[in-house]
C-alpha cells in the first residue's frame, strides 16, 4: 500500500519543515477554477478575476518584470494572469503542501526562478 508520502515523492512534492503530511494538491482544474473566479462578483460591469487581482498586487515586486506589464482593461488583464498561471504550472518545479502563516494549509508552486503561485489547501482560494 502507498502511503501519502509515497503518493507525494511521485508527485514531486517538497517535504519541508510545515509539510502536510496527508495532504495531495488539488487537481488543476480546481485550480484555474478559482483563479477564474470573479474577484467582485456582486459590482456591476467588474469583470477582473481573483487570479488578475493576485497579479496586480505582485507585478511590481519584480525588478526585472518577471510578471509582465498589468495594464489595459480588466479583460486584458485577466488574459495576461491567464498566460502567467499557466507558464507557473507548466514550468513549475517546486510544489508543496504545508502551512504557511498566517495563511494556514496551502498549496504552493514555484518555478526555477522561485517565482510561484499559492492556493489554499483545497484550491478554492
């Protein structure tokens, strides 16, 4: 039988100190679901999404413009987060489960560049 730490080793996840031992990551689909997600769903006309709002907070922390230029409409801006997630999970190569706080359990993806992505656990948010 296949423990969660073996069924995480396959997975490629990081085992690090806060590491959820009986936790899997969420399936990609939860994933972009809630990244989707209408960020102010009851203001009429907003059309920027939770993973858009996400970028718009991080894409000046980067010197050298590691998210790209956030500007335009929100449906611009909703399609450049769209490419930026994607590139994040495609190229990811540091995953975990563990709790970060004040946060809680999470999940967390990062790419070579240590750039990433956070969820929580379940990848509703």
């Amino acid at each position: 039988e296949l423990s969660y730490e073996g069924v995480q080793s396959l997975l490629g996840l990081a085992h690090t100190t806060g590491t959820i031992s009986d936790a899997l990551p969420p399936p990609k689909s939860t994933l972009l679901s809630s990244f989707m997600l209408s960020y102010n769903p009851d203001v009429k006309g907003s059309t920027l999404t939770h993973g858009a709002r996400a970028l718009a907070k991080h894409v000046n922390r980067s010197s050298n413009k590691y998210w790209g230029n956030l500007n335009g409409s929100d449906s611009n801006k909703n399609k450049l987060a769209m490419g930026v997630i994607m590139d994040l999970i495609s190229n990811s190569c540091w995953l975990n489960m563990y709790t970060v706080q004040p946060h809680g359990d999470v999940f967390e993806i990062r790419v070579a560049e240590g750039y990433g992505a956070r969820w929580s656990k379940d990848g509703y948010k």
